[in-house]
C-alpha cells in the first residue's frame, strides 16, 4: 500500500469537518495578541520574521525525521508527536518529510488572515516525498494513520478547513492558550478570550457570522471561513441597519443580534 495514495473522506464515512474533536484553529486576533505580529507585511511569499520578540523564540532543530525552524513549544510539541508515530506508525514516519514551518504569509486566497506559519506553529507534512492536495476534499491515507496523534498532543488537522488542507497541522488555540498559560510564550501579553470576532479570524465561527449575514441580510456573500473585507463590510452594514455601534467587529452586542 502506497501511504501518499488519496481517498476520499466521503468514501470513508467521516466528517473531516468535526474531525478535530473540541480542538480549534488557533485564532489571528489570539496570536497577536499572546505573541504579538511576526513582521510589518504579508504577502503570498514566505518570509522570514523580523518581529525581534518572536525571532528570540524561534529555534531550528532536529525532531527525528527531519530538520525544522520554527516556534520554541511548537518544535518541541512536534518533537514528540513524531516519537509517538515512531513509536505506533513506523512505516508513516519513515516515510514523513515536509514542505516547511515557519513562513510568514497570508492564508492563501485570503488578504486578511495571516497563516498560523507566520508564527511557525504549523507545518505541512509529506509523505513519500509527495504533497497532499489542498481543497480536493481527499487525504493521504498515511495521515488517516497518523493525524490522532497530533490530536492527542493538542494540534488541529487541516483536514477540517473551509478549503480542505490535509497535508497541514498547527498548534490549536486551546494549545496556544495552555502555552501562555504555562509561561512558554514570552510577549507576556495575559491569556484571555475577549469574545470578539474580528478581521483575520477565520474558522467555524467565521462560517456561522457569514451564513447568518447572508440570511438576515439577503446576501451570496462566500461562507469560507475568512473574516476578510467582505465579511467585515457585512457586518458593518447589519450594525447599521440595526442601530449598533458600526465598527465591523462581532462583539457582544452584535453577536446577540445576529443570534449567535
């Protein structure tokens, strides 16, 4: 069995949507606010940061299969998923490169959210030396084997992305947050969920604010899971057909408006 073959989430009876359990995306408005912006610009180039802050965390090392830059926790938390696949999925790590770490850019396709390698907390796995392909809704069946693991040590699978992205897995936001919470992230900004919903965020979340604005608002905005300029306009105009405070963030009182 070749482990870079692809099949199909359909043809397997599983909802990659809900395939990460109660673990999240980490969040951009968390990530700016715990470890502050990488560097001054994105694009859709990889880029090294020159946030001096972040550099001082970044750390390039071995992790078994391979060499890797990126976040200090990340590196390590990596480190040891890979000796538990060692451990329990032999051929799958013999078989595991990647195709990098740390990378700041956008999301692709996005002008607002800045991709989680931005921070190096996420990595895009191969097998076999091939590359699953992005938002063709089928994976590797040797990260079918593997992804629990990443799981088990608090990474969110691509997988379950508005656009499919099964070759990636990144810190989750309730890892980012036990990081901070544990001192291992030293911007020194307190961990804490202001509730807002804001321009760069983008996840399941993001999906339900688009599906209700285009219910309440009579539009065919695209539901992907990017709060970009569309969505913040959007929500811009339901604040002021509603008499809220018009500044595009999703707080408390426009979240009860939207009934969210």
């Amino acid at each position: 069995m070749s482990l870079s073959q692809t099949v199909t989430f359909a043809s397997l009876g599983i909802d990659r949507r809900s395939i990460n359990g109660n673990l999240s995306g980490a969040r951009n408005s968390t990530m700016l606010s715990l470890l502050g912006s990488p560097r001054g610009t994105y694009d859709d180039d990889c880029r090294w940061p020159n946030n001096q802050a972040i550099l001082s965390q970044v750390v390039s090392e071995d992790v078994g299969p391979f060499q890797v830059s990126g976040l200090k926790p990340a590196v390590e938390t990596l480190r040891s998923i890979l000796a538990d696949i060692r451990a329990q999925e032999r051929e799958v790590y013999d078989a595991l490169g990647h195709m990098g770490m740390l990378c700041c850019r956008y999301v692709r396709d996005s002008r607002s959210a800045i991709s989680n390698h931005s921070w190096g907390t996420a990595i895009d796995l191969t097998l076999e030396g091939r590359l699953d392909r992005r938002g063709d809704e089928r994976t590797q069946k040797g990260l079918l084997k593997i992804y629990k693991v990443f799981n088990d040590h608090g990474l969110f699978w691509g997988a379950a992305f508005p656009t499919e992205d099964s070759m990636h897995f990144e810190a989750s936001e309730q890892l980012i947050r036990k990081w901070a919470d544990e001192g291992k992230l030293t911007k020194g900004s307190p961990s804490f969920d202001n509730g807002l919903t804001d321009f760069g965020d983008r996840g399941q979340i993001v999906e339900d604010l688009q599906k209700a604005l285009n219910l309440l608002l009579g539009l065919d905005m695209d539901v992907d899971g990017i709060f970009g300029p569309a969505t913040r306009a959007a929500v811009m105009e339901f604040q002021r057909v509603n008499g809220l405070t018009v500044d595009g963030i999703v707080g408390p009182k426009t979240k009860a408006a939207l009934k969210l």
